[in-house]
C-alpha cells in the first residue's frame, strides 16, 4: 500500500541538498543510467498512486471486460511529470 510520508520542511531540505550533490559526483554515463532506474522507479509511483485512487472511487459495476481492459491498456497515454 501506498503512504504518503510527510516530512518536516528541514529533513526534505536535507534530502534535497544530499540527492544534489550525489547527481553532481556522477559520471556522464552513470547520470544515464540513473536516469533509467529514476524513471522507471516513476512510473511505478505513478501507477501506484492511480490504483490507490481507483480504489478510493471503486463503485460496484464499475469494472470493464478483458477486451475493454486490453483496449484501455494498449492506448498510448500521456504520463504527467510529476505526480
């Protein structure tokens, strides 16, 4: 399950600061590759995030069929850059 963790103003600072300066000792070629596992780690968020909200507002019938899933799913769709 998803859970937001909210922390204080200092500690996210914090964090900021220590993720800036790790992306700023990386090599051209490991910036890439953090690029790659960065965004894929994304996604992952983001579609975590939407299934937690689908299943705040799931009402009963609302659910598709397979053919209708599959048709949803293969639809290329616009992944927003920030959740």
């Amino acid at each position: 399950m998803l859970k937001e963790t909210i922390l204080p103003l200092e500690t996210m600072q914090s964090l900021r600061n220590r993720a800036h300066h790790l992306l700023n000792g990386l090599t051209d070629d490991q910036l890439l590759v953090m690029w790659d596992v960065m965004r894929t780690h994304y996604y992952d968020l983001y579609m975590l995030s939407a299934i937690e909200a689908a299943k705040e507002t799931f009402q009963p019938g609302d659910m598709l069929t397979r053919d209708e899933a599959i048709a949803l799913l293969t639809q290329p769709t616009e992944i927003p850059e920030s959740l």
